[in-house]
C-alpha cells in the first residue's frame, strides 16, 4: 500500500478536481477505507458476494458493489479520474476484456493503477533453484492465479487496450526478486 499511496498522493496533488477513485475488484474493502482516509472519494465492484457483504458490515458508509470487469461498468459507475485494481488482474480468464473494461473506466488524461505478483527471468530462476517453483505454482489452490505476469506481457495487455505512457513500481524485496509490481497507466487525451 505505501507505493500505492504514494502514486494516488501525485495524481491528487495535480489534480484540478475532486478525488475520485474507482475501485475494480475492491474485495472486502479494505483498501477502499485506507484510500478514503487519504481523503479519495471510492466506489468499486468485486464479484465476490462474500467480500462484499464483509465490506458492507465493515464499512458500510462505502460505495462498494457485486460485479466484475465482465459487466458493463461503465454505464452503471461512469468514469474516472483514477482508477485502481489491486491484485486482481492475475485471477481474469479474460484478460483483454478486463483490460477494456478497465480503459472505459479510466476518464480521457486520467490514470490507471493495477498490481499483481511480479514475475521475471531472475525471480524465476531463484525458485526453480531453491525448489519452490512447485509450491508457487501450484495448480491446487481452488480460485487461485491462472494468469501470471511480467513487466513485458502486463504492459503489451494495457498498451493493446490503449493505454500509453506505463510505467512500472516493483514492490517487496529487491527488485529483481519484487513480490510484487505496480502498473501505472496513462489513457490518452483526445
């Protein structure tokens, strides 16, 4: 979360307008509270109803609903200065319709943030050498990753969907071997 806050604290601090986030699969509503205390107004979708509900119990004064990047999100929400996907687009089995959904959401000159686990050459090759490659890559967790992405692969996902000027946050250890990496995505301006 601090390399995410950081990037949300530049784009308000630009910004001519309010603080207005969209949360795309928000989970329980974690990060959507901690974003609003940072003084982001959130709405946000999961297509977990039982993330859901524990959002609403939690923190019911939050704009946060059941869907998913496969609905029409844009029709329903509009679109944002900002919006954020955490650790979600590596669960997609769609990732190009994901990918749109997210650049609809995104308003013109406006900015998208996803994260998801890093992977890269290095990273690799120290799991496959210290035999941990089967436990990260284990096909045995129910709902867990089908999709698993690099720098390479998640920036030629948001440049085919539109997006330019991405640039990548490698997060957790030292960058080679980052736990995670966080994408930062321009939609362009008419």
């Amino acid at each position: 979360m601090p390399a995410v806050k950081a990037e949300l604290r530049k784009i308000n601090d630009s910004s001519q307008g309010g603080a207005w986030l969209f949360d795309l699969g928000c989970g329980n509503g974690s990060v959507a509270a901690s974003i609003t205390k940072e003084g982001w107004e959130v709405s946000g979708v999961d297509p977990s109803s039982e993330g859901i509900s524990a959002a609403a119990k939690t923190y019911p004064d939050l704009h946060l609903k059941e869907g998913s990047a496969y609905d029409d999100l844009v029709s329903l929400y509009g679109r944002f200065p900002v919006v954020l996907s955490l650790e979600v687009v590596e669960h997609v089995y769609a990732p190009r319709e994901y990918a749109r959904t997210l650049f609809d959401l995104v308003e013109p000159g406006g900015t998208a943030i996803i994260s998801t686990p890093y992977h890269g050459y290095l990273k690799n090759l120290a799991m496959a050498v210290t035999g941990k490659m089967d436990k990260h890559f284990t096909a045995l967790w129910d709902h867990g990753h089908i999709k698993f992405w690099s720098i390479p692969t998640l920036s030629a996902l948001l440049s085919e969907a539109g997006f330019n000027d991405i640039r990548f946050v490698r997060v957790g250890r030292v960058p080679p071997l980052a736990q995670s990496m966080i994408a930062i995505a321009q939609k362009p301006k008419p």
